[in-house]
C-alpha cells in the first residue's frame, strides 16, 4: 500500500512539475514579447510620413544599399550602442530586416531594450513586406557606421 501510494505521489509531482516548467517557459516566451512591440506595414508608412519613428534596417552593407525603407539607417545588432541609436530612450525606433524568416530585426529590437530603449517596434514583414505593399525602396549610400542622430 505503502509503495503505490508513493508511486502515485511521485507520478503526480511529475506531472504538476512539468506542467510547471511548461508555464515557466510560456512566461519566458511572453516576456520577450512584451519588450517590442510590433508594427504593420501602413502604421510604419504613417510613421515615417510624419517623421515619428526612427528606423533602423539590421542588415550587411551589401544588403541595406540594395534597398531599404525610407529614413532608414543601417545598424548592426551586435554593435548597437547609445551612439549608434541616439541618447533619447524614450524615441520611438521600429527594426527591421529581410522578411518575416530573418531574425535580425528581432535581435536589434531585443538588443535596443537591453540598452534601456522603451519605445522599441519590430516590422517583421521586412524589406520584403514593404516591396509586397507596394511601397517604394531607396538606394542607400553605405560608409561605415551611420549614427541614428548626426
């Protein structure tokens, strides 16, 4: 009696211990989210039009001159620092990159709060998403680091 009921006892703190990790790890993958939020394609159009967004293009030289968005200024997620995004923590900044299957827009995003931003947006559809809108790229002119002030 005694071994089956230590057996159950055992079976249910198993179960009730995963189902705990399981809810930890959802709470992990909110809490991400909730550092960024995301944008559509006709609000950060709007944005731009009215100038209240910076806008920060995660990508390779290469690939920021071939076409970006408007204002954008090229960044590099794992260099990013006050200087490359501005002192004003509280600016609105929207990231992107490639299109919804690059990450880089998410890890520049993640990277910006880190670094005490907190108005910080990812536009996930990307280069891609913004060409499929029909909205119009601009060729970029690439010399090193661009400040997102100066």
């Amino acid at each position: 009696m005694f071994r089956k009921l230590s057996a159950a006892l055992l079976t249910a703190g198993l179960v009730l211990g995963g189902a705990t990790a399981a809810l930890a790890c959802e709470g992990q993958k909110s809490m991400e989210a909730k550092k960024y939020e995301k944008v559509d394609t006709t609000t950060l159009a709007s944005w731009i039009d009215q100038k209240a967004s910076k806008v920060f293009h995660a990508a390779s030289e290469e690939t920021y001159a071939a076409g970006t968005l408007p204002t954008a200024v090229r960044v590099d997620y794992a260099a990013m620092s006050a200087e490359t995004l501005g002192a004003d923590k509280g600016a609105k900044m929207t990231f992107l990159c490639a299109n919804t299957m690059c990450s880089a827009s998410k890890k520049a995003a993640l990277a910006a709060v880190d670094l005490g931003y907190t108005d910080v947006h990812v536009f996930e559809e990307g280069v891609a998403g913004w060409k499929a809108a029909g909205k119009d790229l601009v060729v970029a002119e690439t010399k090193g680091k661009v400040r997102a002030d100066g």
